[in-house]
C-alpha cells in the first residue's frame, strides 16, 4: 500500500470582525452614512428596499453602539428622522474594512 502524501496546510488569520457591522442591513447602514452627511428614515428605507420595523431595528441597535446619531424633529405636520454617522461608527467601518481586505489579500495570496 502506497503512503499517502504529506499534505501542506495553511494557517490564516481569521479576522474579529465586528458582528454589530458585519449583519448585511446594518452594514448597508453603515455604509450609506459613510458616504452621506445624513439620510433621514425614508431615505434609508429606500436604499435597503426593507420594512420601516427593519429600518427601527437596525438603526436602533446602532445608536445603542453609539455608531450614528438619530436627530428627530418635523416638516410641518410630518415627523421626520435624521441619521448621521458619528465618529466611533466611521472608526468601526473602516476597521471592518482594513479585515475585509487582509481577508482577500490572504485569501489571493494562497
């Protein structure tokens, strides 16, 4: 019986992504306030063609981590939510960014 061949495995690093921002909706939050000053509800809405609830719960569970702002006030009669991106949510993007990246660059360089 032959001997098998010894196989060569490679290690890589694993990157911690952050769970908060890697969840598909709430990195699309993240994403569209990176490259907007503001969105308000709708807007968003709109770009992530989602339910208002999804919208609520996503852009919630973001301002609890401190990643955007919520400013609320009216038009008129209308009531009317704001979302910006605030420092530590710019700071936790681009993280995740830097591992995406040395993901692919390890991943291509096998």
């Amino acid at each position: 019986m032959a001997a098998k061949a010894a196989r060569k495995v490679v290690e890589t690093q694993v990157p911690d992504f952050d769970r908060l921002i890697h969840e598909k909706t709430r990195l699309a939050i993240v994403s569209a306030l990176a490259v907007n000053a503001t969105l308000t509800f709708n807007e968003l809405k709109a770009i992530l063609k989602t339910t208002d609830g999804n919208v609520s719960v996503h852009t919630r569970k973001l301002e609890e981590a401190n990643y955007l702002t919520c400013r609320k006030s009216f038009e008129g009669r209308m009531p009317r939510t704001e979302y910006s991106l605030t420092a530590a949510g710019r700071r936790a993007l681009q993280r995740y960014l830097d591992h995406m990246e040395a993901l692919i660059k390890a991943t291509r360089a096998g």
